[in-house]
C-alpha cells in the first residue's frame, strides 16, 4: 500500500511542477505586458493566472498595477486591498493602493497606506512626499510645514521641497516668506519652469510688474507653447505702457491657441486702445461666436460699430444688451443716437423719453474716453459689470495640480483609456456565420439552443453565436452571397416544412450578416408561420427589428409597436429557456433603449447570474447604472468589463470618473 502511494506522488510531481510553471509564465507574460504598456493584454494574463491560484497576492498586485496606468483606480484599490490580505509585507502594495486612494480623493486612507509603507522604507523619499501632498489636500498646513522641514533635513537638494513650502506660503498669503523659498529653490534648479511661474505669479499679486514680466520671459524660454504665460506677459506689458509687446503677445497666444477666449477678447480691447477698430470688431465676432449670450462682447462691438457707422448692426447689439439690462441708460442713449442718425425719430424719442422719466432730474453726461489707467484694470471673466466693458479679462481662478510620485519599473495597446470613445452601448448577440472575438479575446461562445441546432439541422455552414462581427472583406462579402443563392436554389426544391424551416433560418442568417434586415425578416416571420415555437427564429427576428428600427430616422408609432413586439420574441424564447443568459442579455439592451434603466439593469443581472463572463453585459450595466445615476455601482460594472476584455471600457471610466 505504501508503495503505491509513493508512486502515485512521484507521478503526480510532473503535473504539479507544470501547474506552477505554467502559473509562474503567466505572471512573467504579464509582467512583460506591463513593460511594454499593453495594458488591457497584461490584464489578461493576470485573470488566468489568478483563476489558477488565487492565493497568490503578485497577480492582484501586478493586476491592480495595470489597472492604476488605465485610470480604474478603484478597481486598483481593491485589487491592492486583496494582495494585501494575502501577503500584508510587501511594502510597494501599499504606495500603489495609497496612490489610488489620492485619485479616488481618499487623502486620509492614503496617508494611513504611506504610514505603514514608511514603517517598512523611512527613508523612501517619494512616500514621505505623496504623504505631505495628502496632507496639504487636507489643508493640514501646520504639518505640511513639519513635513517639509523634514524632507529638506533628510534630502537638502531637492528643489522641489523647497517650492511646494513657497506653494504653501503663497496659500497663507505670506508672499515674502514664499519669495524666499522659491530663491532658494531656484539656486538649487534655476531650469524649474514651474518655480519661475510661481516668481512670477509672486510678482504679479504684488503689482510688480516689471519683476514679473522678466520672470515670465524666464518661464516662456524654458516652455514656449504655454498660452496662459503669454497672456499674463501682456497684462504686464499693458501696465509698463509696452502696448507693441502686449498686442505680440495676444497675436503668439492665438497663434498656439486659435480658440482662445481671452486672448481674443483682450486683443479686440487693445486693438480699440490704438484705434485699430475694424480689426477689433473682428476679435469681438469670433468672442461672440464661442459665446453668443456674452453682453460685455456685444456691448464692445456696439461701440465698434457705432463709431464705424454700421448703425443697424450697432442698434442689433445695443438692444441685446438692452433687453438683458433694461436700466442701462447709456445703452439707451447710444441706440437713441444711432436711431436719429438713420432718421428713425420715433424709436429714438422714446429710448430718450426712458431715460428723461428715469434721470429726469439728473445730466446724463456723455461716455467718458478711455484712459492709460483705465485699459490697466481687469475684471474676472465671470464677472458681468457693464461698467467694466472696457477691462481687460482674466481668469477667474488658477488652479495647480500637484505631481505625486509612483515607481515601476498592436492598436490596442498603451493607454487605452486615453481613446475618445462614444456612449455607446453593446451591441445584441445574435446567429451569425462569423465567430465571436471581442477585440481582445477570441473563442467561441457556447449556447446550448445554437449547438443543437448544428447537431440536429447539420446547415450548410456551421452557425455561431457573436455579437460584434468584424466588417467583412470584399471576398467575404461575396462567399456570404454564394450562401445565399445557394439556399435559395435548395428551397425551390425543398418539399417538406421541416427542410424548409432550416433553409429559410441558415439563409435569414447569411441576410443578416450582410445587414439585409428587412430580408432576413420576411425569412423569419415564414419559419415562424411554420412553427411558431422556433425559439432561434424569434430569437434572430427580435434582433433583426431592431436593427432596422435603429436605422429608422424617427421614433414613429410603428417604430414603437416593432420595439414592443422584438420585447416579446424574446420574452417567449426566456419561456421555452429560462436560464439562457444571452437572451436575457439582449432583451435588457431594448430595455436599455427605451430608457427603462431598472429593467435593463434587471435583465443584465440575470444575464450575469446565469453566465459571470459575459463582458458586454458588465459594460452595459454599467453605462445603465451610471445614466440611472448610480456612478459608484457603473464604474465598478465598466472595471469587470475591462477585465473580461472590453477595452473602450477604461475610456468610459476616465470620462465618467472625472
């Protein structure tokens, strides 16, 4: 007895070491994937590898890794919190999940993840840096500063401590104290673009103008393609009485950015200032473009006009901002002079009347010139104050993000979560004679409806289950053809119904893999008329309808009646075969449609409790919980999807998680 069990170990050793290699080269394939950026395919690896031997913490780890570069940082989370319950020594799991926590805004979990990590490295210097950035999201400034001071102790060269503590200075308002620091930071790295921005933005709280535009020249020799710098150069360049260089400025700033709001609204103020009128009206044109609801443009133009003698265009204007402001008496009197001008008397007595029975005891003097001083103000672009019209605009508030610090070392691949995708749901399974392949992996989905019927039919050409054909090539395209006169040769001569129901079925398919709908329909609704039970001919004749419906421009009473009839087809094939997970699927994205959202959510669900790999239908929820208003529950839907192989899901997770 002793014997054979000794054998039967020793035989077993080959199976077991193949077990561990074979796990062994999936993370070290997933690994690679990692290196080379290819994300989605890394995450692949790491689904087997964890499917094989889930007590291993590496593939959750290296799994939540890639998922950190595709921007799902709560899938990364949990990813991380897994691996840790499995290994809790590792301490590169807790930057990556302290990493993610700062992206999902968790600031004080992150420094509890950077607490245990410094434990293990203390003198990690990229921990102690995250950590003081979440502490500064905080605004915990008093032990920001204690940070710093150590960072600085530990670390005297790095340039950027010494910013961030001018940063922080700059946010309490002590601007002499961040000065200071920022000089020092400069000795260190005189190339700092962003120290030299913030010099300058010093210099600029300060009203020292000259200071501040030699700072900015500083910053636009190290990086020329930043607009904003530009048009805080001309601000100071407006106040140093260099209008040639201010109007340069604007005219480099549209040239980077030809679309830029303020650039055009301040160079049509400028050009205005120099008496450069049409090319003024010009600016205001394209400001009023981007936004046509904006009274101070439209108000500058009305003056432009008016003094150019377009009076009607200026009358235009003028009553815009009238109809917004009825009060605005200059706006009156301006448009009572263009009306006169152009003999309109009556118009023009009673804009003056409204104002004589307003002021009537009061001289309405006439709009006072523009001055050096007054083409040095600014205003706020958000600040709507018809006595400003005049002022240069700037922005309404400038934010900065912070840089934190992590460590690791086919179309398709990289950043896929970078792709501008549409808000689209999943297309519907359906028959077809091309197999299923979601982009990423390539198998073919097994139902147990569409395998009897190759058994028991034996077609032509074998039939299969997919819902996202590739388009076909043009020798496709023609061997699909062949098909389906071949089909149609062989019902002519079919002479019983059993035959003619499988012909007409195979060739409603071939219809339908050349997107002939309304064909494949007629071919359906005759199987049907034969047996009305063909639960594949329902179910193909409910995808079919709504194909077509798609294609119909307009959501007509027909339109509607068809969507109510495909419902119920495929409600009948849920009657014959109640655990078919593809059907439901199908039938919640007609749900998804009309926007019945806890229906589709409902059907999706059954969908997955009956098959957990349908990734389309992860990614259908999910797009139905996020319109529904559940967006915590859909990103978490998206994040499965990815995993399964949907890559355009980690776009759709960007979008929604921002």
């Amino acid at each position: 007895m002793m014997r054979r069990v000794v054998l039967l170990s020793l035989a077993l050793l080959p199976l077991l070491a193949t077990a561990q290699f074979n796990v062994d080269r999936l993370i070290m394939s997933g690994r690679s994937a990692l290196y080379y950026e290819d994300y989605v395919l890394a995450i692949q690896h790491f689904n087997r590898a964890i499917d094989s031997k889930p007590y291993l913490y590496e593939p959750w780890f290296y799994r939540g890794v890639a998922k950190f570069y595709l921007d799902d940082f709560a899938g990364a989370e949990r990813d991380c919190s897994e691996a840790i319950s499995l290994n809790p020594y590792v301490t590169g799991i807790y930057e990556l999940r302290g990493l993610c926590r700062i992206r999902l805004k968790k600031f004080e979990s992150a420094i509890s993840d950077y607490d245990r990590a410094l434990k293990d490295e203390p003198t990690a210097q990229n921990f102690w840096f995250n950590r003081m950035l979440c502490r500064l999201e905080l605004k915990d400034y008093d032990q920001v500063h204690l940070d710093l001071d150590t960072i600085i102790s530990k670390w005297s060269k790095n340039s950027r401590a010494y910013s961030v503590k001018a940063g922080v200075y700059l946010i309490q308002k002590d601007t002499t104290q961040a000065a200071v620091w920022l000089d020092k930071a400069l000795e260190l790295d005189p190339y700092d673009v962003e120290m030299w921005m913030t010099r300058a933005s010093i210099s600029l709280s300060r009203q020292n103008w000259k200071e501040a535009d030699e700072h900015l020249s500083r910053v636009i020799h190290l990086r020329p393609k930043m607009v904003g710098n530009y048009l805080n150069r001309a601000i100071c360049r407006l106040n140093t009485n260099n209008l040639r260089g201010a109007m340069s400025d604007y005219d480099t700033a549209l040239e980077l950015d030809p679309d830029n709001f303020l650039a055009h609204y301040n160079r049509g103020i400028l050009r205005v200032q120099v008496g450069d009128y049409n090319r003024a009206i010009t600016d205001f044109d394209y400001v009023i473009r981007m936004e046509p609801n904006n009274v101070m443009a439209i108000y500058n133009r009305a003056q432009l006009l008016h003094k150019t003698g377009d009076l009607r265009g200026a009358i235009r204007d003028y009553t815009k901002v009238i109809d917004q402001y009825p009060n605005f008496w200059i706006g009156l009197q301006n448009r009572a002079e263009c009306y006169r001008r152009l003999g309109m008397t009556n118009q023009a007595e009673l804009d003056e009347f409204r104002i004589f029975k307003a002021q009537m005891d009061k001289h309405i003097g006439i709009q006072p010139r523009w001055t050096l001083s007054q083409i040095r103000q600014t205003r706020k672009k958000s600040e709507i104050d018809m006595s400003k019209y005049n002022q240069i605009v700037v922005e309404d508030e400038e934010t900065v993000e912070h840089e934190y610090e992590f460590e690791y070392e086919n179309i398709y691949r990289g950043k896929v979560q970078h792709r501008k995708v549409e808000i689209e749901e999943m297309p519907m399974y359906h028959l077809s004679y091309i197999r299923y392949a979601n982009l990423i992996k390539s198998y073919q989905v097994f139902d147990a409806l569409v395998e009897t019927f190759n058994q028991k039919e034996k077609p032509r050409h074998k039939v299969y289950l997919t819902c996202n054909p590739n388009s076909l090539s043009e020798q496709q395209s023609t061997a699909v053809f062949n098909i389906i006169d071949s089909l149609s040769a062989d019902l002519q001569q079919a002479h019983d119904m059993r035959t003619t129901r499988a012909l007409l079925l195979q060739r409603a398919v071939a219809y339908t893999v050349v997107q002939n709908f309304a064909e494949a329909v007629d071919d359906l609704n005759t199987c049907l008329e034969i047996d009305p039970n063909d639960v594949l001919a329902l179910w193909q004749r409910a995808v079919c309808t709504t194909r077509l419906n798609e294609m119909s421009s307009s959501k007509a009473t027909d339109t509607q009646i068809k969507e109510a009839g495909a419902i119920d087809d495929l409600t009948r094939v849920l009657q014959a075969d109640s655990t078919n997970a593809y059907v439901y699927y199908d039938r919640g994205n007609l749900y998804l449609a009309q926007e019945n959202y806890e229906k589709a959510i409902a059907d999706f669900t059954s969908a997955i409790s009956h098959n957990a790999n349908i990734a389309e239908a992860y990614y259908n929820r999910g797009l139905a919980r996020i319109k529904s208003g559940k967006n915590v529950e859909g990103i978490d839907d998206l994040s499965r999807a990815g995993e399964l192989g949907i890559y355009s899901a980690y776009g759709m997770i960007k979008k929604y998680s921002q």
